[in-house]
C-alpha cells in the first residue's frame, strides 16, 4: 500500500537539494519520485537551459505549470519542482489543492556551495552569479514560506536526518 496520501511537493531555492533529498526519501519510503525538470526536458527533448535560450523563460514557466498539474492529478508521490515554480501564484495553488508543500530552506553559503560548479542553471549565467543568487532568494524566501512545512537542509545533516524531518514535519 502506498504510505503517502498526497504528493509531498519539495521547493526551495537551486541548490537547496531538492532531488537529491527527494530521491533519497522515495526510495525510502517506498513511493515514486518525480522531478518537474526533467519531465519538462524529457517532454522538450532539450535541457532546460537551451530551453531557456531557446523558447524564453515564459515558455518554461508554461510548461512547468502544465508538468505540475499533470503530475499532481496522478498517484501519491515525492515530487521535486524548479526553484522557481513555486513562485507562480497558480503553481502554489495547483499544490495546496493536491499536495503538501514542503521547503528546503538553506542559507545563501550553503546554495552557492552546491551550485557554484554546474553551469546548468540558465538564471545564474549573470556577471555576478553569486549575488543574483542572494537577490534570487532576498525575493522569494517570504514566498516559500508559504509553504507552511519548512526543513533545514544544511551541510552538516545527513541524508536519512533531512529525510527523518520531512516526514515529521
Ligand atoms: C530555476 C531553478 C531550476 C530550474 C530553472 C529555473 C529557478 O531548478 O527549474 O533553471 O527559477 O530557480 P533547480 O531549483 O532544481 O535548480
């Protein structure tokens, strides 16, 4: 029997390690996950920073809402989203109708730690990634508290400790 009744949806800023938490609990507890990402890349045949480069950000933020509500209208499952997709108003409702909502909340040393390597994120391609970073997150941590369930991801914690706070929370 699956052990969840709704899909647990994860957001949070980029690097605040939403797959790698979200893969690890799934696995755990015995449910699917799912990344609002990929599915997005692998409907596109593209990542997503060519999509980006390609389509624009607002073609991307279409299709994230569609990836959402699709995956959301399906069975219970751990879901990790786009830094960015709970930030859409529509997003947010869409997951509170369907889901719960919980934030991997991390400082700015420990996002930029984890994401000063990959080259992957079409948003931090700024002269000043580091900053755009911290603007990022100045702009939307009131937002993903929204979220109401909040976990630590910080550096110090293990995986299985950051997957214990999740279900307890
Ligand atoms: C974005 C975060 C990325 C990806 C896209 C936009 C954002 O996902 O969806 O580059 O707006 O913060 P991750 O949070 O998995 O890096």
């Amino acid at each position: 029997m699956c052990a969840l009744k709704k899909t647990v949806v994860l957001v949070g800023m980029m690097g605040a390690g939403k797959t790698t938490v979200g893969q690890h609990l799934a696995k755990r507890i015995g449910v699917p996950f799912l990344d609002s990402d990929e599915e997005i890349e692998h409907a596109a045949q593209r990542s997503i920073a060519e999509i980006f480069t390609r389509d624009g950000e607002a073609f991307f933020r279409r299709r994230e809402t569609e990836v959402l509500s699709r995956l959301l209208a399906g069975a219970p499952c751990i879901l990790s989203t786009g830094g960015g997709a709970f930030i859409q108003e529509m997003n947010r409702d869409l997951i509170a109708r369907q889901g719960v909502a919980v934030w991997l909340r991390a400082d700015l040393d420990t996002l930029w730690g984890r994401v000063r390597h990959r080259n992957t994120r079409p948003l931090l391609r700024t002269p000043d990634p580091r900053r755009t970073l911290a603007e990022l997150m100045a702009a939307r941590e009131g937002i993903y508290a929204e979220a109401g369930l909040v976990v630590d991801s910080a550096p110090g914690l293990s995986l299985d400790r950051m997957c214990d706070l999740v279900l307890e929370a």
